[in-house]
C-alpha cells in the first residue's frame, strides 16, 4: 500500500515541476519580449522555442532526479529540499547552455535568465504546497507510516520523542520492545512496551509495521548483531540510533567515504556550498555597506584625528578562524598608550579613553573599519567575535568547548551580541550563544542577525 502511494507522490512531482517549467518558460518569454527589456534582434515565433522547451523537459527532471528530488525523504527539513532545489536547478541550467551551445541552439540569455528566476520561485512554491498538504493530511492521521523502537531507556525515549514531535512527517511509534522482562507493560514516552525484544518477530508477524527503529544503549551494542541477522529475513526498514550523544561535540552526523559509513562527532559546521554562500554575502554586503558607511567613517577619522594625538586606525591581533591570527581594524578609542602596563581587557569605567572614544563604544562606530577585513578574507560578517590571543589560553581551561567557536569565521556581530550578550557579561553564557550559532546557521539567520544589528542589536547597555 504504502510503496503504491508512494509512487503515486512521485509521480505527481514529477508532473507538478514538468508544469510548473511549462509555466516558467512561458512567463519568461513574454517577459523577455513583452517591451519591459531592450529587443535589439526581433521577437522569435512561439514556434521557434519549441526545440528548447523540450530539452528544459528532459533535462531539468533528469538532474532533479540524479540530485535525489524525487526519491522518498520524510525527514528532509524544507531549507534542505530549498537548498538542493536551488544547486540542481543551478546544474541543470548549465547543462541545458552546454547542449544548446553544441547543437547551436539559439537562445537569449536574457530569457534564460529570467526563466531560472521563476523556475526556482515556481517549482519552490509547488513543492512547499505539497509539503503543507501532506502535512496536513498526516496530522490527521492519513498516510502514516508505523514504528517499531527497540529499546526503552533513555535513547529509545529520546527517539520517541523526536519522532513523536514531528508528525508532519508521517511517522507514528506503535509500540516498543524492551531489553528487560521487567520492562513490559509499562509507558516509554505515551508509548506502551509491548513486548520482549526476543519476541520480535512474533511482533511483526502480528502486527503491520513499516520501520523498526533500534536504539539501545551503548553497553548493550552486543545484542544488536543477532537482532540485525533476525531482522535481515525482513523486507522491514530498519534503522540504528547510535548511542554516541554524550561524544558528538559539533556538528556531528554520518558521513560517507569512498562507500565506508563514518559517524562524525566533532565536523565541519560550514563546507562546500555553505562557505562558498556565505563567503559571497559577505563579500557583496560588505562593499555595500562600505558605500553607505563611507560618509560616517569620513567624519569618524576626523573625530578621532582632532581629538587625541596618534593615529586614527588601531590594528589589534585577534584569534579567528582554526586559530589562526590576524589584525582587527578599529578607530582608535583609545590613548596610544593605554596598554604601556599589558595587555587590559576593556571596562565600563574605563580611563585610557579619548574624549570620543566612549561615544564611538556606544554606538560601536569603532568597529565599521573591520568591513574591510570582512573583505580580506579575515573576518564574516557574522560570527563570535574575535579575542585575543593572551586571553585566550586562560578562557579554554576555564570553559569546556570554548576552542569550538573558532571552527568559523570571527564576525563583526553575532548571536551572542544581538542578546545583549557584550563587554563584562558572561563569557560562558557568550560561548554557548556562539555554538548555538554555529550549529543552527543559515544565510536566513545571519540576515536576521544583520537586521537586528541594524535595527540596535549594538545599543547594548553593555555596550562600551
């Protein structure tokens, strides 16, 4: 039944994105030549487009489907299928300009464009409305799918929970098999124990179920192997919660290499097409920024050049990303020789200030230099903020995990920041802002970041 209704989904994505590339490719021509854009070569026949229409329905389904678009993912969030939705319509447009340039296709560039643009909107927004619908029908209890959790300790709870908290997906726990007799009979998570784990496949036997979900904990790993062999007789998915929380200390998941499962416990938050997003937004918000903020820093080096003796800019050596060192950039706020005695973190009340320097703090117009070191390449816009390096050292042995936040890029604001979280508050409080950052990013949230920052994310009162 339910590969049957499977199939059928499938098959109504496939028509829904062949439909909505129809659409897209229509809009785009009478877009392209409707008189909004320059027509230098005339307006081609309808007819004449035929040849690409018929190659953007071939090729768009292919890639979409050698990208996994259409293979069955309840537990794909909806960023995830955005995201992959994005790099395969990307894909399939540069195939679709490699085909057309070998066959000597015409094409407008223009009109190629513009179809991308509505293709992504159009297939984004139909995929969206499944999701709802789907949601909304599995909710009320259509289209479920049974689960069976062996184990009744804390893991199998936890798996109970997850599963049980995210019913749009279309899982619903049936029931659960215990490793203790003891065990059977009781409630794990609103879910009753109905039965021994030997007596799995008396279970299944009995009763329908769709994925036996395996989370038992690490000291009872051995009884895992002969409950795989029995289950291997089975056409039952079944899936494994490794007990391995309490180790996974960022960013941990299973990873493949060269066909070989790894669990990874400690990864990298950011790679591939993530830094190469991110790395694009801060370089173009970046000069944007520097273009609006020109005026404002012009009038700040003349603050700072006309009120103390020395120079306009400081250069501070920060710790960023991997541990690597590079050198903040700041408008001075500070006398020259404010750290004649060592390195001083600084405080509220703070006497090796310039006449500005405490106005510049407040509304941290001392930071709008490090716009260029964004471009450098030494900082993101969004990040934990820099430390330095003598600091640095006593803050690791005094805070589990610290070393963590420097897997990123420092940044000229941050989560941490936006909550208030500056100057002599809490630097364990700071850290676990910082990797609730770096395990939860999205472009998304660092435009969120960005706009509160805007909006006075920096007019802390602990600001200074």
């Amino acid at each position: 039944m339910f590969g049957r209704l499977q199939r059928f989904y499938t098959s109504i994505k496939v028509a829904a994105d062949a439909g909505m590339l129809g659409v897209a490719f229509v809009l785009a021509y009478f877009t392209r030549f409707s008189g909004v854009f320059p027509i230098t070569e005339g307006v081609p026949p309808p007819a004449e487009t035929f040849v690409s229409l018929v190659m953007v329905l071939v090729i768009f389904p292919m890639t979409f489907q050698r990208a996994r678009l259409y293979a069955t993912n309840r537990a794909r969030s909806h960023m995830g299928e955005l995201f992959e939705l994005f790099k395969a319509t990307i894909t399939a447009t540069l195939v679709l300009v490699a085909v057309t340039y070998f066959i000597r296709e015409r094409y407008s560039r223009l009109t190629l464009a513009i179809f991308v643009i509505y293709a992504f909107t159009l297939i984004a927004v139909s995929r969206m409305a499944m999701r709802h619908l789907l949601s909304v029908v599995r909710r009320r209890g259509y289209n479920l799918k049974s689960i069976l959790v062996i184990g009744e300790e804390e893991l199998g709870l936890r798996t109970i929970e997850t599963v049980e908290s995210h019913r749009e997906l279309g899982f619903r726990v049936t029931g659960v098999l215990a490793l203790k007799e003891e065990k059977v009979g009781q409630w794990v998570g609103g879910v009753r124990v109905v039965g021994h784990v030997g007596e799995v496949e008396a279970y299944l036997d009995a009763h329908p179920v769709d994925q036996v979900i395996i989370a038992v904990p690490l000291e009872d790993q051995a009884r895992v192997k002969p409950l795989m062999e029995q289950l291997a007789l089975r056409t039952v998915d079944v899936k494994v919660v490794p007990d391995l929380y309490q180790y996974i200390t960022l960013y941990g998941g299973l990873e493949e290499f060269g066909g070989l499962p790894i669990i990874s416990l400690q990864g990298d938050p950011m790679d591939g097409w993530s830094r190469v997003a991110k790395r694009v937004f801060d370089v173009l918000f970046s000069l944007l920024a520097i273009a609006v903020s020109a005026p404002m820093m012009v009038f700040t080096a003349l603050l700072v050049r006309f009120t103390s003796k020395g120079p306009i800019l400081y250069r501070q050596e920060r710790m960023g990303m991997d541990g690597r060192t590079f050198h903040i950039l700041k408008f001075r706020t500070m006398r020259v020789d404010a750290e004649a005695k060592g390195a001083t973190m600084a405080s509220a009340v703070d006497a090796r200030r310039t006449p500005v320097g405490t106005f510049l703090r407040k509304y941290s117009l001392d930071e709008l230099p490090q716009f260029f070191n964004v471009l450098r390449g030494d900082m993101s816009l969004v990040g934990p903020r820099p430390e330095r390096p003598v600091f640095i050292e006593e803050f690791k042995r005094q805070i589990p995990r610290y070393h963590l936040r420097h897997k990123v890029k420092a940044g000229i604001t941050g989560w941490a920041q936006i909550n208030g979280l500056r100057g002599q508050t809490s630097i364990q409080k700071r850290i676990e802002y910082d990797l609730y950052y770096i395990e939860n990013w999205s472009l998304l949230m660092d435009l969120k970041i960005l706009l509160r920052t805007a909006l006075g994310g920096f007019l802390s009162k602990n600001a200074y």
